[in-house]
C-alpha cells in the first residue's frame, strides 16, 4: 500500500465542515489503515469567525470549540489573513473542501473559491452546488490541465453516489430523463401537513429541527430543487443548465385542505423535479405534482430523498436516501477525498 500524506484546509466551518471535520477525525485509522492515508488540517476559513493557517498542522477540536461558542479562530493562525482567496494562495494546502453556502443566482464566491485553489493545484472536494452548476465545464478543464481532480459528490442527495456511480461504474450510458423527489424540506414539510399540520407549523417545525434556513424560500420556493436538476443535467447530460433554466413552482399554493383532499383520494403533493431529452434540448421542471401509490414518489416519507434515472441501455435505475443530515454530507466529501488522494 502507498502511503500518503495530504495538508487539508476547510473553506467554510458551518454544519457540514465542521461534521466533516469530526468524521475525518472518527474515520483516520481505517483511512491509515486501509488506504496509507494520513492527513493534517493546516487551514480553516470562516466568514465571522475568523480564519487560521498553520503548515504544522491545526488543533481541529480548538477549532471546533472556538467556532461553537462563538470566538474566532484568527489566534490559530500563524500570520493575518486577509481574504478567502488570500487564505486560499498561502495555504499551500493540498485538497480544498469547499463548504461555503450556496449562491443560486451566480454561483460566487464559491466558484471563485474553487478556480483558485485548482489553478493553485490543489484537489477540491465541494458541497457547495453553485460552483457546479455556473462552472462544472471550465473548472473540469483546469483540473484536467493542472492533473487534479475536482468533485462534488455530496451535492445532490448528500453522501448518496450519483456523480461517481455515472463516472466509474456505468460508462457510455446515455442519461435520457430523470425524476426525483430533491428536497428534503418541502418533502417533510408536505408529510407532516398530511398529519394535521397547517403549512406555516409544518414550516416551522422544519426550522426546529434544524433542516430549513430561517428564511425557508430557497425550499419552498423551488430554488434548491431547481439547483439540484440543473447540478444533474450540467454533469450527467454533459450540458451546461442553470437554476433559471428550470420552470420552477414552489409549494406555498399547497394548502392543508389540497393535501387532505389528496390523502382521501389516495394521492400525495409531492414537489417533483423531473428533466427529459427532448431530441438537441433539455426540457426540466420543478413543481408540485399529485403522486399516486403506483409511482416510486408516493413512498418517500419526511426527509428522505429519491431520484429514477432513465438510460438508453439499462432502463430505470433509483436511488434512495433515507433521512439524510449533515453526517450524510460529510460522507460524500469524505469518499471523494479518498477517491481523489488514491487514484491521483
Ligand atoms: N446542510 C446540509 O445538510 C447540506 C447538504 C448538502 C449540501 N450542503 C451545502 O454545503 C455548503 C455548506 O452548508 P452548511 O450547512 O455548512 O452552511 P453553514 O452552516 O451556513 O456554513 C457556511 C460556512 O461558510 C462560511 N462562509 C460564508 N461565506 C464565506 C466566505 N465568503 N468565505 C469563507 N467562508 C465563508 C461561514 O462562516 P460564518 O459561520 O463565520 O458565517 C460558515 O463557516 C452549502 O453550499 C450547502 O448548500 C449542505
């Protein structure tokens, strides 16, 4: 087994860096063992807590605690840092994990994030579905030319494998339609108006447990689910697509009575994302359609996720992701770190 030694640095220390951060941790024996992986986290950036780059390597669990009670990370650092893309050129990390929010109207700074530390000649392993969907085809072609890899597994359908089972394991299928169940918020958010709640309770209770934003419209609204699709059909269908591409229709015209009625019936809302070949052009929406228990949709409940591939060769193809978290995330940027630092 080779053995390897990889600095890692963390652009973005929100739910899912900071979960990456512990699961790299919980995971680095079998990484050694199995795989000749060793690594240091020598950089941490933040947007109000701060930024940190040691080359000797970061105290990850100070960092954690620094973050979590609010304090900034700076006074880890071995010099100022003055900007994300400052912190990325004096790094001189070796995979970036991109983990900043998502921005589904430009992509930025993510993509800008992303650009750099490839051209710099790091790997970069992402969340974040805006530097995907406004820069998939230029930053695969840096990659290319700088012999590194950029990958984004974990953003559609969290830890899930979407992008590599296409890339490894189903070479020259044709990808000719799609349709899924994306967004775990509105998902669960239509289950629980089928139990009684009314949509701003079931919003709420959303917020509670930790899975909507305090402003929910990137869910309800279709953004997410539109996003995801264009993430999709950019990738999978080799076509560069945006959000703004997708006819989007969100579910706060959905109302408790609708679901009720729906229930009596039979049938279930669900907010469909769906994208289809249409001979040279890609035809894909994002709205809420009335699901019957004949269709694989109608059995995903709360949070969970699902998407039906449908190819040339091997027909319809689903994954299903049940109760997806931050810990689910992580893993997808855990899986490509390794596939990235193995298979150079
Ligand atoms: N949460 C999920 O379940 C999930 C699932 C799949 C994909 N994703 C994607 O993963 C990414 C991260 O999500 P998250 O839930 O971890 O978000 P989050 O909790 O809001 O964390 C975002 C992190 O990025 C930092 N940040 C913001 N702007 C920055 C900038 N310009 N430069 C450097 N750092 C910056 C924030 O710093 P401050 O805290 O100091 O502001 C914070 O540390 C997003 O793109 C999201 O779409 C999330």
């Amino acid at each position: 087994m080779r053995k390897s030694h990889h600095s890692v640095i963390l652009l973005g220390f929100g739910n899912i860096g900071r979960e990456l951060a512990r699961l790299l941790d919980r995971k680095a024996s079998i990484l050694k063992d199995s795989y000749g992986i060793t690594y240091s986290v020598t950089g941490i950036a933040t947007a109000r807590h701060g930024m940190a780059i040691d080359p000797e390597g970061i105290d990850v669990q100070t960092a954690l605690t620094l973050v979590e009670t609010g304090k900034s990370l700076d006074e880890l650092s071995r010099f100022p840092i003055h900007s994300s893309l400052d912190f990325i050129h004096r790094s001189r990390g070796d995979v970036l994990f991109e983990n900043s929010p998502v921005n589904h109207l430009t992509g930025q700074p993510a993509l800008d994030h992303v650009r750099t530390a490839l051209e710099s000649g790091m790997h970069v392993c992402t969340a974040n579905k805006g530097a995907v969907v406004y820069g998939y085809h230029e930053l695969r072609r840096i990659a290319n030319v700088k012999n590194r890899k950029f990958r984004f597994e974990s953003t559609v359908m969290d830890g899930a494998p979407i992008f590599s089972l296409f890339r490894e394991n189903l070479p020259a299928l044709q990808l000719d339609a799609f349709k899924g169940v994306l967004n775990s918020t509105t998902n669960l958010i239509l289950t629980r108006m089928e139990s009684g709640d009314s949509f701003e309770d079931a919003v709420r209770f959303t917020q509670e447990i930790g899975l909507a934003e305090t402003d929910p419209a990137a869910d309800v609204d279709g953004w997410d689910a539109a996003i995801k699709v264009a993430a999709l059909i950019t990738v999978l269908m080799d076509t560069p697509f945006t959000p703004q591409q997708v006819q989007r229709k969100g579910i706060r015209k959905i109302s408790q009575e609708m679901v009720c009625k729906a229930k009596e019936d039979g049938k279930r809302y669900k907010l469909v994302c769906s994208a289809k070949r249409l001979g040279e052009s890609i035809s894909a929406q994002v709205a809420p359609e009335l699901v019957s228990a004949s269709s694989v949709l109608y059995h995903v409940e709360g949070s969970t996720s699902i998407v039906e591939f449908e190819t040339d060769v091997l027909g319809k193809l689903s994954i299903v992701e049940t109760d997806p978290g931050p810990s689910t995330t992580a893993y997808g940027l855990l899986a490509d770190f390794i596939n990235v630092v193995i298979h150079p």
